[in-house]
C-alpha cells in the first residue's frame, strides 16, 4: 500500500518588504541578501495574522477536492505557538469546519517537527487506510531588528493532507534521523526572537544532514544516484545549495558538476527566495515549489527531502513523485496569491514588526490589513478571536 501526500497547498502573508530596501537601511550591499545569503523578498505578517490564519489558509486550499469526513486526525507543527495549552489547530479545524470527531494535536521541535508530524500520519495511515490525516506547519520567523538574522526572516504556512491515495507524493518507509543537544538556535519562553549563534548553526545542520544521509543509506540502501531531485530545509536559498554540494560531497559523487548538482534542487528555492524562511513550513513549500516549477514532468521519480530543526534534529527521507501528479497541484492559486502580494516601505515593516499588541491580557481589536480568508479580529478576556473575513 502507498501512502504519502494526498493534497498540499501554501500561504505566505499578502505584504513583504524587498531585501534591498533593508540593505539600504541597514547600510548593506544588497547583493550579500540577494547572492551572499540568496533572499530577494521577505514576507511580513501584518497583526491581524498568525499561524492560524495562514496555517487555515492553506488548510482551505488543500481540502478543496478531500472528503473532509475522512479526515480523523490534525497534527499542527510550529514553533511560534499562541497558548501555552492549548493547541493551534484547534481554532484551525474550528475555521475549516473539520468533523468534531477528530483529534488534534500541536508539534514542536524547531523546523523540523512537520516532517514528524508527516511520518506519524504516515504510519497512522498504514494502520488505518481509510483515514485522512491533515498535517499543519506554520510559523513566523522572527530574530531581531537590525540583527544577522534579520534578512532571514519570513512567514509562512503549508497544509498537506496524507492518505493512502497519495496522488501528489508516495513515501519511502525508511528514513535516516539524527538528534543532538546543541544550542544554535533557540527561543526561551519570556522572549518573541529567537536566539542564534548563525554561523555555528550553519555547520550543525551540514553535520546533521550528513548524520542523517549515513542512517538514510545504511537503512534503504538507496544511493545518491537514484535521486532524480532533492529537497532541503531552507532557511535561506544558499542554504539548500550549501547543503546540497556538501551532501553531494559527502557521498563522493564524481561525475557531477557544481552546475549539474544545483540543477537539482533549483526549482525548491523559487518561492522561499521570495517569501523567506518559515520554520517549519520552509522545506514543504520547498516541494510545492519543486513540483509547480519543474518544466519536466517528474511523475515516477525518486525525491530525497531532509528536515533539520535547530536543537537539533534532522531527517533524510524519500519519497516517489506519482504519475500525473501535476492534475493536483494548486499552481493557480499559489501564483494568484503570490503576485497579488503588497511591498512595504522599512518604515511599514518596523511598524508591523514591532506593533504593539497589548501583553497584559487587556480587550483589543486589531486594525483590519490585507489578509487571506482568516483573520485574527481582536483579544478579549484573554482569548484570541479569529474571523473569516467578507
Ligand atoms: P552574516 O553574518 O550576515 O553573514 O550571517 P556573512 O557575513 O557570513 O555573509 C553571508 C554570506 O554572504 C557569505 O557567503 C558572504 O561571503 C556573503 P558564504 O561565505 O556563506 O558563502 N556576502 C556577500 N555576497 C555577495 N556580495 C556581498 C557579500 N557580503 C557578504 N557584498 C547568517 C549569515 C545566515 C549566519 C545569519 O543571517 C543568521 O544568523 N541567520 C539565522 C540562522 C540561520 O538561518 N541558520 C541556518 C542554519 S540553522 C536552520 O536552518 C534552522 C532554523 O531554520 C531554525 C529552526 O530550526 O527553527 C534557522
């Protein structure tokens, strides 16, 4: 039985600000954004968004051809959460008007806890094959005015759906994991920023790519060659390239160029170069990228994907791309969402980066701005209201 992704979609925030606005700002080279770390655009969530909104966004486009009856099960995966207690999904499958017999659960580890959300669904599936499971990631990727980090932030959000009709992606049952106790990325409960030491972040995630590729190979016995495309966890572009020629490395592969290997992976980075890192959601928008930009058709080919979550955990698993997949791809509405976006100045982007929403658990109703079908309308008595917007 083949089970994997059934239906996936994205949503990033209707605003961004380009990163040479920010060089110029910051008194930077705008080509140390553009080439040095390969981000052109950032998305910026205005205060009226958050993961709900954008992850019920996403939500809304992938369950457009699923019998949502069939779907039991709502893993959310994110590290930007709201509550405390209780889970984000659950305002989500309230929004999306999921059957209330279902459970719904929230996921955390970093950028990598949406990929075990995948291969939980996935083995719950095997189990019962008559079940869908809808798999959440969303996040807010936020480090700092005028920090290194700054221009590698963004937002974002993808839904995807696993069955055991999985028309887009079949995955491999194998897969190779690494964990370590590293701090190169954190955020500890009292602050909004994460915490990074960047550079040092850089070298876990190439060792853990490496850690994971080695159990990957050892388990599957799959080699390097047999991979038509490669997908990565991209907290900015040059880091899937980086990754990419140091796995490539790595495994001793000879008979490729740098050229040749970029090719590989170059349509993942399309829509992260624009919308910019969002934790979690990054390596699957990645694939939806893949899959909508690739002018070849890629039904039966091997996929490698690794997620990496700061902390750390990685993970190098697989899948088969299946025949006529492209028939369910939600390409339009990605590219209609995309180029409808809206540029904000520096100022614009300090404002909403630093808008402030009250912290003391005070009545507030949020200013209306440009937002998907969802919107985050007030705070009060301590709860978030969440809307659809007319
Ligand atoms: P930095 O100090 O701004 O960068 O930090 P830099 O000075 O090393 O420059 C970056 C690149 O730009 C370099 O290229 C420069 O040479 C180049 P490289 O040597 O790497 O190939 N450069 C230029 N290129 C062209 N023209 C120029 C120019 N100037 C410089 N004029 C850093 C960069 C990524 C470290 C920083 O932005 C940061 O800390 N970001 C956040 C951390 C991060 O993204 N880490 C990635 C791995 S960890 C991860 O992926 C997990 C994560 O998603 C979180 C999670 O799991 O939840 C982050």
């Amino acid at each position: 039985m083949n089970v994997g992704i059934e239906s996936i979609s994205f949503y990033s925030s209707h605003y961004y600000i380009d990163l040479k606005t920010l060089a110029e700002r910051r008194n930077l080279p705008p080509e140390k954004f553009y080439q040095g770390i390969g981000q052109e655009k950032m998305a910026v969530p205005p205060p009226d968004e958050d993961i709900v909104t954008m992850a019920a966004n996403a939500g809304f486009n992938a369950l457009k051809n699923i019998d949502k009856g069939k779907i039991d099960t709502v893993l959310f995966a994110t590290e930007s959460g709201i509550d405390q207690s209780k889970a984000a999904g659950i305002y989500v499958h309230s929004l999306l008007e999921l059957p209330q017999n279902c459970r719904v659960v929230e996921l955390k580890q970093a950028c990598y806890s949406g990929t075990g959300g995948l291969q939980m669904a996935f083995a719950y599936v095997h189990t019962y094959p008559q079940r869908k499971v809808l798999v959440f990631t969303a996040d807010v990727a936020r480090y700092g005015l005028c920090s290194a980090g700054e221009p590698t932030q963004g937002a974002g959000a993808a839904a995807m759906v696993i069955s055991a009709e999985p028309k887009i992606l079949a995955l491999d049952a194998e897969s190779g994991f690494y964990t370590q106790d590293v701090m190169d990325f954190w955020r500890p409960n009292y602050r909004d920023e994460a915490l990074v030491d960047g550079k040092y972040s850089v070298r876990v995630y190439l060792k853990a790519l490496a850690e994971s590729w080695t159990d990957y190979r050892q388990k599957s016995g799959k080699a390097f060659a047999e991979f038509e495309k490669f997908a990565y966890h991209l907290p900015f572009t040059r880091m899937g390239e980086k990754a990419h020629l140091h796995l490539a490395k790595t495994v001793g592969v000879q008979n490729l160029t740098d050229d040749q290997l970029l090719a590989q992976i170059r349509e993942t980075l399309i829509y992260n170069r624009i919308t910019g890192n969002s934790y979690a959601a990054s390596l699957y928008i990645g694939l939806i990228s893949l899959l909508e930009n690739c002018p070849r058709d890629l039904g039966g080919k091997n996929l490698g994907l690794f997620s990496y979550g700061s902390g750390c955990v990685g993970e190098f698993f697989s899948g088969v791309i299946q025949k006529g997949y492209r028939e369910f791809l939600l390409k339009e509405e990605h590219k209609t969402m995309l180029e409808s976006r809206t540029e904000l100045t520096c100022d614009e982007y300090e404002y909403f980066y630093t808008f402030p929403l009250p912290s003391d658990g005070s009545d507030f109703e949020l200013p209306r701005n440009k937002t998907g079908r969802f919107r985050l309308a007030a705070l009060k008595d301590h709860k978030r209201i969440y809307e659809r917007v007319p």
